[in-house]
C-alpha cells in the first residue's frame, strides 16, 4: 500500500491535497455516489487532489453528512464527508 500513497503524492505534487480523515481506508467509487461501483480502497493517512466536486449521493462520515463529491482522478470519486477540506460546501469547481 506504500506504493499507492506514494504515488497519490507524486500525481498532485503541483495541486492542493486535502486529509483523508484518520483511521479510514477510503472506498473510491466510479462515480459520485454509493451505487457506483468501487474502483480501488485508499490506504490509511493519504492526502488527496481534488480537481472538481459532483453532487451525488447523501453520506454521513466523519466530517459530517453532505451529498458532495470529490473526483479525485479519472473515473475516482470519494464522499466529501471523509475528506477535510476545512469547508461544507463546495471548494472546486463542479465537475461537467
């Protein structure tokens, strides 16, 4: 799992990462809700890019309940209630 943070840190070395809250190994879906399908899990302690936020489906998580959420790459989306980005509303663009 080094290799896979690692590499999340080295592809957004140039764009703002944010915290994935502690203790969470993160599912990262195809899309931006619970009923996509669950394309990788992110190790502990990662940092993520977000480069434009959907909304989607309702999740309560450890930073509150929103239907936000963060793609985090292609095809890679993570609720926005496990991600701190110091904010409830949106802080990206939405995505088209």
């Amino acid at each position: 799992m080094v290799e896979e943070s690692a590499e999340l840190t080295a592809a957004s070395a140039d764009v703002t990462t944010y915290p994935v809250a502690p203790g969470v190994r993160l599912n990262v879906r195809s899309g931006p809700g619970t009923s996509y399908q669950i394309v990788k899990v992110l190790p502990y302690n990662v940092r993520v890019p977000i480069y434009c936020q959907s909304p989607g489906t309702k999740v309560s998580g450890y930073y509150g309940t929103t239907n936000i959420w963060d793609n985090i790459g292609p095809g890679q989306f993570v609720s926005d209630a496990y991600v701190n980005t110091g904010s409830d509303g949106y802080i990206a663009p939405r995505c088209a």
